[in-house]
C-alpha cells in the first residue's frame, strides 16, 4: 500500500512535469543540483538505544551528510524510519551512498530516491496560490 502510494506520487510529478511548456536555459535549471531522497528504515529488532549506539560507533554524525551536501529537511516517519531530503551536486551523489554504507547500514536499511522540487511548476497551474508553511 505505501508504495503504491510512493509510486503514484512519483508518477504525478513525471505527469505534472511533461506537461510543463517552459523552457529554461541551464543555468536557470541548475542543472548541476539534485534532490535526494533518503529513507533510513528502522530495524525493529533494535529499540532506539541500539540503533543510536552503532550510528555513533559508525560515526554517522561526523560523516554524514558530505561535504558540500546540504540538508534540506530530516523527517521521522512512523512505521517506517527517518527520510531526509538532500541537495547536492550530481557529483557528489556516489560520496552520500557512502556514506550511508559506511555509517548507517547495521542501523538502518536505506533506500534512495532522485527527486525533483516540482511545486514551482504546479504553482502556476493551482488556483489557489497560497503555499502552506509550518
């Protein structure tokens, strides 16, 4: 069911987007930056203690995100883990799955996502323009 949900999300921002008649040069795409969407799945034969012990042993913090990644927001999603949301250069996209593989594998399984922001396209097709904020 929840991926039913992840894959039809996806397949509404590959819909929105070829729709899209505007036409940007690349600087204005910033076509060098990506999204990256990141679930760190928690291992429920852990309980928290656990899991933080072997992120800290593995030095997740002093590694993670690299070097000129940026974190964009950092999510717990029950039932399922933490997801965050990175912004990076494409180059830099093989030293993130590193260091997801170095620091967060015994206490997370990961799965990862290129992902786009789509809502400056769907702005202009919404009648309504408010944008909620929290």
């Amino acid at each position: 069911m929840k991926y039913s949900l992840l894959l039809a999300l996806f397949l509404i921002q590959f819909i929105g987007y070829s729709q899209s008649t505007d036409v940007k040069t690349g600087s204005e795409k910033g076509e060098d930056k990506l999204l990256l969407t990141v679930f760190l799945k928690h291992d429920q034969s852990m309980n928290l203690n656990e899991i933080e012990k072997i992120r800290t042993d593995q030095g997740f913090y002093e590694n993670f995100p690299p070097e000129g990644v940026s974190v964009v927001n950092w999510f717990v999603v029950m039932g399922i883990g933490q997801m965050v949301v990175l912004e990076l250069p494409a180059s830099k996209l093989s030293a993130v799955n590193l260091a997801i593989e170095r620091t967060a594998w015994k206490a997370f399984k990961s799965e990862m996502y290129p992902t786009y922001d789509l809502y400056p396209i769907m702005e202009k097709k919404l009648k309504n323009k408010s944008k909620v904020t929290f």
